[in-house]
C-alpha cells in the first residue's frame, strides 16, 4: 500500500465534489487548489511562527557564535559553540522543525 494513499484519497474526495458541484473539471481543480491552501493555511502559519522564533533566536546567538570561530577552532570551538546553544536553549532539531512548510508542500 502506497503511504500516500490517504493524501490522495482526501485530494480525489475534495476534487470530486467540486466536479460534482461544478461540472467543470477545470474551474473545479481551481475551486480544490483553493480548498487545500485554505485548510492548510494554520499549518503554514505555524511553521513560520516557528521559522521567525528560530530566526531571532539565532540574530540573538550570532555575535556570540562569531567571537568564539574568531577566536578559537577545533575542539575548544565545538565545545563553546555546544554550550552557547544550551545558554540560549537552541536545539539543532529546530532547521528541521523551521522546514515544516516545505515537508507539507512536498506531497501536495
């Protein structure tokens, strides 16, 4: 069984009945376009809620991030850079999370 199969289930159901409603298969992929942006819309807004807090969680690293490379490197660096997260709570799962928008879109 395909792991995409409920997807597109859902997709066909939204797309057959705005044939149904239209009896217009093109207006009707444009009617489910719309209908899939519109119930997807609070899981966009939510990745890029998650995207800005990431963004200024790292504006607010990044000074600190570049006094360490400028000054130290190897070890001694990796070990500073590991504790300047843990000081800011930054975890690396975060660039993951922050592509959620993408992962959605990817089987769409």
């Amino acid at each position: 069984m395909n792991f995409l199969f409920p997807i597109e289930y859902i997709l066909s159901l939204i797309l057959n009945t705005w044939i149904h409603i239209t009896n217009n298969y093109g207006f009707s992929l444009i009617c489910m376009s719309a209908t899939v942006t519109v119930l997807l819309y609070p899981l966009y807004r939510l990745a890029e809620k998650w995207r800005d807090e990431e963004k200024g969680l790292k504006a607010a690293m990044q000074n600190a991030l570049n006094k360490i490379k400028k000054i130290f490197s190897g070890q001694k660096a990796f070990y500073l850079i590991q504790t300047t997260y843990r000081i800011y709570g930054y975890k690396s799962w975060y660039t993951i999370k922050t592509s959620l928008g993408l992962l959605i879109q990817i089987p769409l």
